[in-house]
C-alpha cells in the first residue's frame, strides 16, 4: 500500500510504500484508519515520526535502521520516518515499509505541525494503461 504524509494544504511531504508481508497486523490497523490526522515530531535527530491515536503493535522487532526505513513505534503510537542512519533505536520498532523518492522536506518540519496520512491512489492519467485513458 502506498501512503503520503501531507499537509493540510495538500502538498506533500513523504511517500512510502507499506508492505503486508513485513507487518501484517500493523498493516491491517494503519490501512482501516486512513486517512488519518496526525501531528509531526522527531525522534533525536535520526527520525520523523507522525502521532496516529491508534495502538501500533511490535511484530518483528527492528533494532536500527537506515534513512528511507518506515517504521512502527508502539510506545508513541506512531509512524516513523528514518531520516539519518542510527545504530540502536531509542525504542523498540517494526520495519513496515521505505520511503518512494526524497524525504528532505522532513528536515525542516516544525514540532507539532498537523498532517493528515492517507493512501495514494492513482489517477486515470498517469496509472491507467494507455487503452483505458479518458474513460
């Protein structure tokens, strides 16, 4: 599943690609919230994280990560986006997906600033094959 993390604005600040078989049961909560309101913080200075208000559950425990990594943090409830390479996670987290493209607008973003998550759906344009465009 494809996920964006934008601003209330709509302009977009990270997408990922979740995958089922890395997390299943963390795959099945996320996907049944979205689209989702969440609030941005970090995590030292290696990780993005962005508040759900749902319960995340520790599948299979990831101990460090690399920039791009998508995590799940069950103890803040949350999905983190590693941003600097870290040898010893601060707390236990499940690897659930990787980032598609950049994720350099995460360096700048304010603590608390509100997002909203959601799936990327793919428009008729651009994800339709060409024999199917403009039905």
């Amino acid at each position: 599943m494809r996920i964006a993390v934008k601003r209330p604005n709509g302009s977009v600040l990270v997408e990922a690609e979740i995958y089922r078989d890395w997390c299943p049961l963390n795959y099945e909560i996320i996907s049944a919230i979205l689209p989702a309101k969440a609030r941005a913080y970090t995590l030292d200075s290696y990780a993005v994280y962005f508040t759900l208000g749902i319960r995340v559950l520790l599948e299979k425990p990831y101990e460090s990560a690399k920039p791009g990594d998508v995590l799940v943090i069950p103890y803040t409830n949350s999905i983190a986006v590693v941003i600097e390479p870290v040898e010893k996670l601060r707390f236990k987290s499940t690897l659930i997906g990787k980032t598609v493209g950049g994720f350099e607008t995460l360096r700048n973003i304010r603590k608390g600033e509100p997002v909203i998550i959601d799936r990327v759906t793919k428009s008729k344009a651009s994800g339709a094959a060409p024999w199917e465009r403009g039905r």
